[in-house]
C-alpha cells in the first residue's frame, strides 16, 4: 500500500491513497476481500496496532507486545496502572513464590492474542476470514481483551464470591470504562462508544448487541478464548509447573468464521484445531488441580473472605469502598482500628503467612452431606452463622477457647466446563459432515468434564494452627456430628 503523509500537530500520520475498507470513513467501514499490508481504521490508523507501534512492552510470555499510540495511553490511565499491584493468583504466591504475576501483565497478553486472532482472521478474507465485518467490532474487541479485568477487586475473584454487596468485577469495569479518562480516550482518539467497549466485558440482558460485535465477542469469553489462551500457561510459567500447556500458535491459525446458507455467522475450529483445543481442556483441569485448588492457597482465599465479610457486616467498609484497592491497599485498610477484632486478627494472619489448617475433609462421595455444605457457596451469611454456632458448639464440647472467626468453610466454587463449539471440515472423512458440534467430532461431552471436576473438588472445614490438633483427635465423634446437625 503506497502511503501519503499529513502533518497534524507536528506529528505524521498515514494516510493511505487507497483504503481495503467499504465507504467513505464512517464507523461501520467493513472489511474488503483486499489484500493489503494492514488495513486502516477511520482515523487513517492502522487497524492492528502492531502494524506501526510506538512502543513495546517486554513479557515473560511473548517477548515483545507491540503497543500503538492510542494503547500506550489506555495502559498509562491510572485505572489500568492499578493492576500492576492486584496479583492475577491472589494468595498462590504464598506457595508458588514465583506466582507474583499480575493482572497487568494478563490483561496485555489478553490484548496481544486478540490482535494475532484477529490477523489470523483478517487475512483469510472471504474464505472463513472477517470479510464483511464491521472494522468498528474488529477494532472493540482488541479494546476490549485489554480492558477485560480493569475492574478487578484486589486479590483475583476471591472477595467477588461473597454476593452482594460485592459486584462482579465486569459491572465495575463497566462503570470505569463508562465514566473515567478511559472513555475519553475511547471517544477521541478511536470513535469508539464506551459503552459499547463495556458490552463486550459485560454483555447487557435488557438489549441486544450488534450482530458483529456478538460475534466477536465470544473470542473473549467462551469456550475458546483468549482469555484462558493466556492466563493458563502464565499460571504455569510463573509457578513453574508442567501444566498448562497449550499450542496457541496452532489454535488460532484453527480460527473461522462460518457463513451458513441463511447468512448465519459463527465462530468455529478447523479439524486441525482438535488437539491444542483437547490440551486446553487438560491444562485447565491440571491447573484447577495442583494450583487454583491448592488447599494453603485456598485457606488464605477463605480467611480474605471472612475479614471482609466481617467488616461490611459491621459498617466498617462499604462494597463500594472495595473498588479500586490494589493488593496491599486491601490489607492495610482491614488492618485500620476501625475494623472489627475480627477482621483484623485474620488480616494480620494473612500479612505473617499463618494459613489456616484442615481439620475435616468432604469429597462428593458423602452425598448429601457435601450437598448441603456446597449449598452454602451461594449463601455467605448463613455460611458465617454457622460458621460461628460451631464455633461456640466446640468451645463447650472441647473446653476450648475458641473465636468465632477461628473455624472456617472452605467451598470451592462450581466450575462450569461447557464446550458449545463447531469444528469444520474442508474435506470430511467418510461419516462426517463439513460442521459438526464439539461432542459429534471428538466423542467428549462436556459432562465428561464436570465429573471429573465434581470428583476433584473437596470441602474442608480448617482452623487455626493452635487448634487444630484438639479438633482433629475429635474428628468424627464431634465435629463431624455437630457439623451434620447445624447444616441439616
């Protein structure tokens, strides 16, 4: 593409003579089955960063991320230089030292596997490419892989697991992208409705969104994402573990766009994709059960969970004063003498390692024991209500000075282990067809997968490291029947 310059404010910027892009510069330009060196948003930009950068950023990942003008403005906003101190493992670094990686360092490798999809994409044209899409979609969801955790709370989803008057992090994100400097560098320099940014994170439930943008948003989350493209094998690299392999390169270059007969679109994997997609499925299984499991690293997710509750139960934090804390920042303000005894004797245990120890085990082999102990994930008050009755109930049985803060639930949250996804064949063997579901093609059904999961998955009851001896020789003709009276 030969290239012409104008001087805007003592800066150049390209303009190209012709464009592979439909009309005359309006946000809904769609892409031409042109074959071109890049493509050009409508501020004559390149339409991939990375085509003409203006810096880098070195990662542990990938090397070097290449960032355009308008990126290195977004990533330099106070609201996403916040998550260079939310940790992306929360307390796994209490046990992986190396797991010190944040949510930073994620959120551009999000960015950088959106902008490689989306190429990938781009320069198949009509033939399973992005011809015909909105440059304004291509253009929100790089955007948006880069802003998709700008509301996270401090220390990854612990905290998030409480309910109200906690919100989901995407509904904050949603409300920092709406109305920070963020949506005026989104509005000026590239066209772009925050609000529309903000629906790719947080999909709205009272009205649809553009067709286009649909479409790609489910490159964002969904049962292929870049999302889990990146953090399952920075999880691994960081704790140094051999799980979470995946072959990205492979996987992307896998990525379609499927055209039915009605003009239907969809997001699909070639045959080829098959095998890095079955890796992804393992990794992410391997990593739920060596790391995101480990029983210290969730003792301390717990304990975080408890002070916090703790001190919204007693007024002294609202939800809203929860946004926008970094990692540290969390835990010096459950540290401050207004919080409740509480709050700050499980923070001050969190700040000097001390984590909590199991004093009772539940696989979902006890039926409904664990039933009704995983019922209480849903319910934060009347797990901390129970919480304190068996509290008070040990302390008569065993003659022990026991604080209601000092026995502990332990429920790991459901995971949800979907596979709606198409794969395509360019020349179907025998018996296949050119699309087939997930299920059709591999035999594996995602209830394959949440057994597994459901068989992994325990519910510990653990205390502190004081008691638990006392606890632990009074397991099962104590503990375990008091447990079965309070949660019947």
């Amino acid at each position: 593409m030969h290239m012409q310059e104008d001087t805007i404010s003592g800066q150049k910027k390209p303009r190209p003579v012709q464009q592979a892009l439909t009309g005359t510069g309006d946000e809904e330009a769609r892409v031409q089955p042109i074959q071109r060196p890049y493509w050009v948003d409508v501020t004559g930009y390149p339409l991939l960063p990375d085509e003409q950068p203006q810096g880098t950023v070195r990662d542990s990942l990938y090397d070097l991320i290449p960032l355009g003008a308008r990126e290195l403005k977004l990533i330099n906003t106070p609201a996403f230089l916040r998550l260079q101190q939310v940790k992306q493992l929360g307390f796994v670094y209490r046990v992986w030292p190396g797991a010190t990686h944040s949510r930073y360092e994620h959120s551009l490798g999000c960015y950088h596997l959106a902008v490689r999809a989306l190429r990938a994409l781009l320069m198949r044209g009509e033939q399973g490419g992005l011809h015909g899409v909105a440059l304004s979609s291509i253009q929100t969801l790089f955007v948006a892989a880069l802003l998709h955790d700008i509301g996270h709370y401090p220390f990854s989803h612990t905290i998030e697991n409480l309910g109200y008057p906690i919100i989901d992090h995407e509904q904050v994100g949603r409300g920092i992208i709406e109305k920070s400097e963020i949506a005026v560098i989104l509005e000026r320099d590239y066209h772009l409705s925050p609000e529309r940014v903000a629906d790719f994170i947080d999909p709205p439930h009272a009205r649809s969104m553009r067709a286009d943008d649909e479409l790609l948003r489910h490159l964002l989350s969904g049962a292929l994402d870049i999302d889990k493209l990146d953090y399952l094998p920075r999880d691994a690299r960081a704790c140094n573990v051999p799980y979470g392999g995946v072959d990205v390169s492979r996987l992307l270059s896998a990525l379609r766009i499927h055209r039915d007969p009605h003009g239907q679109r969809s997001l699909v994997v070639t045959h080829k994709g098959i095998s890095p997609l079955h890796s992804l499925l393992h990794a992410r299984q391997e990593m739920f059960d060596n790391i995101y499991w480990h029983h210290t690293g969730r003792a301390f997710q717990i304990m975080l969970v408890r002070a916090v509750h703790d001190a919204l139960s007693f007024q002294a934090v609202t939800g809203e004063q929860l946004m926008g804390l970094t990692d540290a920042g969390l835990l010096s303000l459950l540290l401050s003498p207004s919080m409740p005894a509480s709050t700050r004797a499980l923070t001050l245990d969190l700040e000097m390692r001390r984590p909590y120890k199991a004093v009772l085990e539940v696989s979902p082999a006890a039926g409904s024991l664990f039933r009704r102990l995983e019922a209480l994930f849903w319910d934060s008050a009347r797990r901390r209500s129970i919480e304190q009755k068996l509290s008070a109930e040990l302390t008569n049985s065993l003659a022990l000075e026991i604080a209601d803060y000092e026995i502990l639930f332990d429920i790991p949250r459901p995971e949800k282990w979907e596979m709606d996804l198409w794969i395509s064949y360019e020349n179907p063997p025998i018996g296949m067809k050119p699309l087939m579901k997930w299920v059709e093609a591999t035999g594996l059904q995602s209830d394959d997968l949440a057994r597994y999961e459901q068989h992994q998955r325990r519910i510990r009851i653990v205390t502190t490291e004081r008691l638990r001896s006392e606890i632990l020789q009074r397991q099962l003709d104590v503990l375990l029947p008091l447990v079965e009276r309070l949660i019947a």
